[in-house]
C-alpha cells in the first residue's frame, strides 16, 4: 500500500526562499507538459488560477496562482517566482 502525503500548502511569495537541490523520487502525472501549458494559457487569457503540487527541500507543497510561463525546465509564475518541473508533482485546476 502507497503512503498518501497531504502537502503543505504556501503562498506564492514563499516560494523564492525554497532550494530544490534535493531529487526527490516520485511519479509525475503522465501528461503534465500539456497540463501547464494548458494552465498557462488559461493564466494569460483568464487569469484562471490552479492548485501546482511541488516538491521542495523541505517536503511536498501546493500553491494556488496562475501560471505565466512554461519552459522547458521551469515553469514562471507572477513576481518572477520560478519552480523546477522536475520537482512538479501535478497541476489541477481550482
């Protein structure tokens, strides 16, 4: 049986005084590139906000905002707050 973990949730601004050096080993959600971008465009257009689950050195997170940019390896988010997707667990609409 897999543990369930509840993540701690945290305001965006917070988020600039978290490492990610640490690789933690978990599972993805297959489709989560398309999952942001979709999140980012909703963001841009709408100003639609979503729940992002994250893995920080300091243990798994969630954030509500919007996303403004999805790259190849970090998504932005606004006040220039960036986040690893490596360390994104999911991204699922509010």
């Amino acid at each position: 049986m897999q543990e369930t973990i509840s993540p701690t949730r945290v305001e965006k601004e917070a988020i600039a005084s978290f490492s990610f050096r640490n690789t933690v080993k978990f599972k993805q959600v297959p489709d989560l590139i398309q999952k942001l971008e979709h999140a980012t465009r909703l963001g841009n257009t709408a100003k639609v906000k979503f729940n992002i689950d994250f893995y920080a050195d300091s243990g798994l997170k969630t954030v509500q905002t919007t996303i403004w940019a999805t790259g190849t390896k970090f998504i932005c988010l606004k006040g220039g707050v960036w986040i690893p997707i490596a360390n994104i667990v999911d991204v699922r609409s509010i």
